[in-house]
C-alpha cells in the first residue's frame, strides 16, 4: 500500500533538543527542489509539495491532505499526511500534492 500510495519517504533525523539552529526543508535528490516529510497514517513517511493545490489540478493518485491528530495518538507527532480517498474533494478544495507529482528530475550536461 505504501508504495502504491508513494509513501517511500525517509523519516526526517531527530533534531538534538540542546541545538538551536534551524532545519532547512529538506531537498529532492532527483530534482533539487524543497519537499516537506510527514509521517502517514500507516507508519510510513511521504514526500509533499510546499504548496497546496485545488484538486481538480492534483490527479486523484496524488491527492494527499495533513490532518491533525486527537490527543491520545499512538503516533508521536501532531501532524500526519492523509491519502484523500473515498469522496472525491470538490474541484476547488485545496490538497496537497505528492512531491512526485511535481518533480522534474535535473539532468546531466551532456
């Protein structure tokens, strides 16, 4: 499913609590550009855009949206990426997209 889904993603590294300086998004290997890491609902971690998109703009396969978690997760974050699934959204709901949607690998000089 999460393959599927293109939840393939790294988790992001553990930040030292005692280190104060910022995290930079981090960058696509393939294209370079800015991607953001969210944890899935099935344990697994995916690659998103930085923007939203409506989604009559983002295919129905990578259509994703972050939800909040209730209090007492067993998931230790507050925010997770939800694959948009069952009802469609209406065509000017925004989603976010999957980064693999969006990336245009860079190629060589030849």
């Amino acid at each position: 499913m999460a393959e599927a889904d293109g939840a393939t993603a790294a988790p992001g590294p553990d930040p030292d609590p005692d280190d104060a300086t910022w995290i930079e998004p981090p960058l696509c290997p393939e294209c370079g550009a800015l991607i953001r890491v969210y944890p899935t609902s099935y344990d697994r971690w995916v690659s998103l855009a930085m923007v939203q998109l409506p989604a009559k703009d983002v295919p129905e396969a990578f259509r994703w949206r972050l939800a909040r978690l209730p209090g007492r997760s067993l998931i230790s974050t507050d925010i997770v990426a939800v694959r948009v699934r069952g009802i469609d959204p209406l065509p000017s709901e925004p989603v976010v997209p999957a980064h693999r949607m969006m990336c245009i690998p860079e190629w060589g000089e030849p």
